[in-house]
C-alpha cells in the first residue's frame, strides 16, 4: 500500500520482468557492424538433460537425481540470482521432486530471484497447497519476508486463497495481526482486495479490527476504498471503529474518518447500506430496536419469524375466501409482499448468524402454518358436517395428518447431521494434513464457514 492507495501485489518471482541490452541497430549502410564489446558474454544455454533449473521446472526427478549422482550439483546449487531447484520445483508444483530436494539437503528458506522470495513464497503464489504444506513441515519459516514486505500469510491473503489462508492460520508460529512493512495486517489487504470470505475467516480467527497501519487507516477504511459491501458489512458487525480518525496528512489535516474516505471514494451507498443492515443509522449512531421489552434478541427472532407465516397465511386465506377472485388473488399478492417486506427490515438487528431470512426459522414456519390452517379448517368445517356420512374418510385424513404432524415435529427435532467443529486446533489441524495430503482440501471437504 503506498501513502494512498495501494499497490497491487507483487507478481510471482518467475513472472517479473527482466530487463535486457537491445544490440545496436543496423546502419544506413544495411550492414549489421557488431561490436565485440557488445555480444552477450554470457555462455550458452546447457542442453536440458544438464539443466539443473530446468529440469526441476519440468519435475523430471530422475534426471535430477541423476545429475546429483554425477556430482555436478547438489541440492543447494543456485543460479546467478540465487534461485534453487527447489524454487522452481515448488513454484510449478512438483510435490515428489520438492521432497527429493528436501531430503537431498536443499535450504527452504534460500532466498532467490528479483524478489528475495523463499520457496514456500514461490509455491503460495500459484496456491500448492501441498508444497506450502510440505515446505512447512520441513522447517521453511512462514514469517521470511520478500523484498516488498510481504510474509506467507500477507502472501496467501493478496491471492485471496482462502484455503491456503487457514492452513497458514493452523501453524503455530503465524499470528493473524502480523504486520508487513508498512504496518498492514492480512486482514487490512482482504478488505482492500475486497476478498470477503477472506475477510470473514480473519475476523473468526479473531483478527483485530482496530488495528491502523502506519498512516493511521484501518482496515474499515481499506474496505471503503475498494468498496466491497460484504467487507464492509463484516468489519462494522464485528465491532470496528466506525469514527475511526488516520493520522493527518496535507490535505486532510484532521485525519480520514471511514465515512469522509467512503465519500471520497465513491462508497457511500455500500457504507450506508452496511450501517443500516447492522443496525446503525447513516450517522454511525445504533438504532434502537423497535421492538420494546426484548431482551434475547436470538429468542426473539427464532420464535416472531417461526410464527410469522401462521399470521401471513391466515390472513391470505382469508382474503381469497372472502374476495372476489379478481380482486382477491391481487391484493394477496401486494399484501403479503408488502408485510414480508417490512418484517424483513427487522433482520437488521439480528445477530450476525441470522442477517438473511433463508438463516432463521422462517421456511419452516411455512410449512408448519400451512399445516396449522389446513387441520383448523378441517376441524371446524369440514369434520362437523362429514363424520357421520364419511367417517372413514375422515378418520383416514386424521390418521395422515397426524403422522404429517409427527414426523415434521421429528426433523424439527432431529439431529440434521451437523457435524461439530472441534475445539482442539490441533485435532483441526491433523485433519486439514489428511486432507491436503489425499489432495482434498477444497470446499468439497472441508468447510470454512
């Protein structure tokens, strides 16, 4: 990040350009006059069976095994820019040939190329989580940084990796507020990259949210120059400072609040949006709930929400019964929309787990109220008059609805399958190894949320 805005992540080592001396142009004569000065000293290209750095770009381990039988290297041989094998065998993935390297004797924190770049940094940049892991494991140091500044999980977080961030945040020796060199925590460059899962694994992680980097901002304020709602959602309901003040600069002699750079940065809607759906106003100010001698609001929300379509349904029911069907099918529709509407207005006072309605007991009610209606209307206008001429029908009917009501009761109840995160980071941690080594740690199985 530079005074202002931040700089875009660095590139991976073997993608930075290198710059070369262009030979001299041909003359108006149309000969081509070379200088000897001016051809290129360097010697000539080996053929790639005697390439060292090639060969393990390719992952060909036994031609690499073999030109360390012959001698000619080991595995700490380094090119002019101090470049490994085990850098390019890490960057292009070769998770057999990086062991071979490993047990061969390779440093894995060796630096090398423009960057001064590890090769657990060259591997985090194309996201090999098996690699990262295998370096880890052998000792490579997470907290080595490139020459910008940037550390493994700074590393991983610009990439927006969220995997391979909750592998870095399961070692023991990487704290989530680690800082690069110009004071900006993983959790301040997820908001500027806009990465919200990112940004919400960091937060559950217990990343802190007021935290100000060298300049003073936030990572609020970071989230408002990109201007990424869910970013910004997430840090003002995790408590960040929402009047927040960076130091004072030349134009800004007061310091930047969080709305001042929203303004500035054309984010104000995304701002005001985030505050009122955290229960704020456009102030910053909270809002009193509307609803008086509350005081579980989690009670409060699965019970109004569970209870709601009985009082939606009932008066839908009632209308089409007692309208005329032009007019009736109409205005149930304009109705029920515009209650739904309002009542979903409340969820901006809701915990943080319970933000949408498809996360509080809302769909159930809907079945549960449709049940409801359907055996009061069976009971008081149907049975009175059919159970003397249909009584098996009816007793048919009590019988299905009974069992209906039961089971939906039973799944209501129910264990779903839930399986419980564990408490032991340890334990969290033995299982994302398994995974990673049986190459599955991907949302298939396992779950960040």
């Amino acid at each position: 990040m530079s005074s202002r805005d931040p700089s875009a992540s660095p590139l991976p080592p073997n993608e930075r350009r290198r710059s070369s001396n262009a030979s001299d142009a041909p003359g108006k004569d149309g000969l081509d006059k070379v200088e000897l000065s001016d051809l290129d000293a360097s010697p000539p290209r080996l053929p790639v069976e005697q390439d060292l750095m090639q060969l393990a770009r390719l992952g060909e381990l036994r031609s690499v095994q073999r030109l360390f039988d012959s001698g000619r290297y080991t595995a700490k041989s380094t090119d002019e820019q101090g470049i490994t094998a085990l850098h390019w065998a890490a960057i292009n993935g070769h998770h057999a040939l990086c062991h071979l390297l490993i047990q061969s004797g390779a440093d894995v924190n060796a630096r090398g190329g423009d960057a001064q770049a590890t090769p657990v940094l060259w591997a985090s940049k194309r996201c090999h989580l098996q690699v990262v892991a295998l370096l880890l494991a052998n000792g490579a140091d997470p907290l080595m940084k490139d020459d910008q500044g940037y550390n493994l999980l700074h590393s991983a977080t610009l990439d927006g990796n969220v995997f391979q961030l909750v592998l870095l945040l399961h070692q023991p020796d990487i704290s989530v507020d680690v800082r690069d060199s110009q004071g900006h925590t993983s959790l301040m460059w997820a908001a500027y990259k806009g990465f919200g899962a990112c940004v919400d694994v960091l937060l559950r992680w217990g990343a802190d949210v007021h935290a100000a980097d060298d300049m003073g901002f936030t990572a609020l304020h970071w989230a408002l120059v990109r201007g990424n709602y869910l970013c910004i959602q997430k840090l003002v309901e995790y408590g960040s400072d929402r009047f927040a003040r960076s130091k004072p600069a030349n134009d800004i002699p007061e310091g930047d609040t969080p709305a001042m750079t929203a303004s500035r940065m054309k984010s104000e809607r995304q701002w005001r949006k985030a505050l009122l759906d955290s229960g704020f106003d456009e102030a910053g100010n909270p809002m009193p709930f509307p609803v008086p001698l509350v005081n579980d609001r989690r009670w409060f929300y699965n019970r109004f929400f569970f209870l709601w379509p009985f009082a939606l349904g009932g008066l839908q029911l009632y209308m089409l019964a007692h309208l005329p069907v032009y007019f009736g099918i109409p205005a149930v529709l304009i109705v029920g929309y515009a209650l739904q509407f309002s009542v979903q207005k409340l969820l901006r006072w809701a915990p943080g787990d319970m933000k949408h309605m498809h996360k509080t007991p809302f769909l159930a009610g809907i079945f549960a109220g449709s049940l409801f209606w359907v055996g009061v209307r069976w009971l008081l206008d149907i049975l009175p008059w059919t159970y003397t001429t249909n009584f098996f029908l009816n007793l048919a009917f009590a019988i299905c609805f009974g069992l209906c009501t039961y089971f939906y009761a039973l799944t209501m109840t129910a264990d779903p399958g839930f399986i419980p995160k564990s408490s032991s980071r340890g334990q969290t941690k033995r299982t994302i190894d398994d995974l990673i080594d049986n190459i599955a740690f991907d949302e298939a199985h396992f779950c960040t949320i």
